[in-house]
C-alpha cells in the first residue's frame, strides 16, 4: 500500500505567480497559442528559443509574426522574478543573486565558476518551513513553494549568463532555500525541463543534477520511482536521533533508520551513490564518537554507494552555532574513511558572501 504523503507537501496557493511557459504541458502550451490565433508549430519555434537559445523576450524572437510576439509575451512569458542585489566573490568566481518575485518575496541563487565545470544552486521555495535551528532560512519559515516557472528560469538565467560569457552551464544543485521534496511535484518536472534535450529542456546530464532533502522518507522512495539518474544529497547532520530530533526537526516523523533506509532504496533503484551531507557544529556533533557511528551505520546501510560531505558551517549572524576547528574537522574526516566511508569536506566557495542558505534573503528581510 502507498504510504500517505504528508501535510508537508500541500502547496500554499497563495501568491503563486501567473502561468509561465514552463509551467505548462505541450497540450497546455498549443491550446493557450490556440487561443491566441497562433498554429502548433509555433510551439516548436518558442521552446527553441527558451531552453535553446536561453530566451525568455518573445520580443526578440523574430521568426514569430510581428503582431503576435506581444500577445506571446503576455500570455506565456511574464517577468517572474527581477534581480534585486547581486553580490559577487572569489575574484568573481562565484555570483550570488537575490531575486525579487512577483509578489515581493525574495528567493536567491547562486552561480560557482570553476575551473573544469559552472555550478548553480537553485532555491524550491522561499523560505523553508523544516525549520533547522542552525539555518537562517528555517528561521523565517515558509513563504511558499515555487512555480515550476520560478525554478526553471533561474537555470535558464545563469546558463544565459554562462553562455555570454562563452562557457557552459553544467551542474545544478537543488540546495538553495527549502525543502526539494516538499514541493516534490514541481521540482521533478522541472529537473526534466533542465535534464531533457532542447527544445524540451536545456540538455544538462541527469548525472549533473543535485537533489537535495532533510530526509522526507516516503518522497525519496517516490523519487526513486521516476526512474531518473539525478544525485540524491541526504542532510543528516547526525546519526543518532536524540540529537537529530533537536537539529533537523522532521526528524521526529522519519528516523535516521528510515531515511537510511529510504536512501539505499534510492542507491538500489537509480544505481547512483547517495551524498550524505553533514554540516559540522562546533561541540554540537563534531564528537570523534559521533563520526564513528556515521560511518557504521553508513556502511551498513549503503555499503560503498554513499560519500559524506561536511561542510564547515558557515555561522549566520548572531546565532550560537558555529563551524568546528580544523583539527577535529580533519579527525571527524579520519574516523569516518576508517569505517570505509569516502568522505571530504566540502568547498565553501561564497562564504565571504553569506553562502549559507538563505543568508542573503534573511539579511534583507
Ligand atoms: S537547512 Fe535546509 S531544510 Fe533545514 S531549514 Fe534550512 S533550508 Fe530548510
């Protein structure tokens, strides 16, 4: 029997942003050109120019009758979201981008140039209502999910920008603001959109897409079913539940043994090693004893198609929690490799510039 999904994964309709192109199925997509007196092999020419060319102007698509691409531009292509700051770091390298959405609220993402690749982490919602007391976004809570549009556009930002700038657009990571799977409908359509070849999508490898998740047990199971081969990045931040009932609140609904268990039915279904992603707390879970128990139940759970991730935590302002020192970081990275484990720290490029999730949008609330 299908486990019930949880309330979790109601989406607020409130605020939600008018239709946009990429909201839309192909039967949608003909009959709103329909509508507007347009033939279906228009459909073909606008998707070209979207998930192609990386236009989002119906203006400027000139094979479009003159007298239609105003109509086009009203109808399925309104302004989504209009950069409100865009703070850069690492000698340019790496843009962070607070975006302004229709109705006011602010959603960010952020662009890492590197030298062999161009990553993007996309916001799925703004705000976050899973409400870990070390994150500055699950301090606001949840302002509500994003469209589908709202997700899509930002990769179709950032690869315009890469494009510019002569490069590629290559690597997309769902860890942004909010929960992926709580708003779990939109996000699987639109990692088809950035996953399928033009003119379906922008063509990036499914094995280049990130999806990340606190761990909402019966949606990783279900994520698992859509076939595709996207990475799964687990936040556990602890392995043992006493603790990771207090940082990682829905801990209290799916238990570190059911999300473990939930990530091995993924590794099994997609064939693809799951990234466990643990943010290291000074005197919080950073114990020698605590990374031994990690990697046990890691190994036991998932044998070798697991890799940890720590990331240093990148204190926000005014908050009790902060990153542990290089010594135990380095001792916590030993214990866990000793249990057969891979596991590396993770760059924190943008840190200078307020990485953490959600840390931009709360310094300007
Ligand atoms: S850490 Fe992630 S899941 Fe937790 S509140 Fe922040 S954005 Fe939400």
């Amino acid at each position: 029997m299908a486990t019930p999904l949880p309330l979790v994964f109601s989406a607020p309709k409130r605020g939600m942003p008018p239709a946009h192109f990429a909201d839309l199925s192909d039967e949608q997509r003909i009959e709103a050109l329909s509508e507007l007196g347009l033939p279906k092999f228009r459909l073909n020419q606008i998707a070209r120019h979207y998930y192609g060319r990386l236009e989002a102007d119906p203006m400027t698509m000139t094979d479009l009758p003159e007298d239609a691409r105003a109509k086009v531009k009203e109808a399925l292509f309104p302004t989504l979201m209009e950069p409100l700051r865009v703070v850069e770091a690492d000698d340019e390298n790496t843009q962070k981008t607070l975006w302004k959405l229709h109705d006011g609220t602010l959603l960010e993402s952020v662009l890492m140039r590197y030298p062999d690749r161009a990553t993007l982490c996309i916001s799925s919602q703004a705000g976050c209502g899973m409400a870990c007391p070390f994150c500055a976004t699950g301090q606001g809570g949840l302002d509500r999910n994003l469209s589908i549009g709202e997700i899509v556009d930002q990769v179709r930002n950032a690869a315009a920008t890469m494009h510019a700038e002569g490069g590629r657009l290559s690597n997309i990571v769902f860890m942004g603001m909010g929960e992926p799977l709580a708003n779990y409908k939109r996000v699987v359509s639109a990692v088809r959109q950035i996953t399928q070849p033009s003119p379906d999508g922008f063509g990036i490898s499914q094995r280049s897409v990130t999806v990340s998740t606190v761990g909402l047990a019966p949606a990783i199971r279900k994520l698992a079913d859509e076939d595709m081969s996207v990475t799964l990045a687990v936040s556990l931040h602890t392995p043992d539940d006493e603790l990771r009932d207090e940082l990682v609140p829905v801990n209290n609904r799916w238990s570190v043994a059911e999300v473990l268990d939930a990530a091995r039915y993924y590794a099994d279904k997609s064939g693809r090693r799951v990234s466990i992603e643990y943010a290291l707390i000074r005197d919080i879970n950073d114990q020698g004893w605590r990374a031994d128990m990690l990697g046990e139940k890691l190994h036991k759970a998932l044998g070798s198609r697991v890799h940890v991730n720590l990331i240093p935590l990148n204190p926000t302002p005014g908050s009790k929690w902060d990153a542990s020192p290089r010594e135990r970081q380095d001792e916590f990275v030993r214990r866990v490799i000793a249990q057969g484990v891979p596991c590396t720290v993770r760059d924190t490029k943008g840190q200078e510039i307020a990485a953490a999730c959600g840390q931009l949008a709360a310094e300007e609330k």
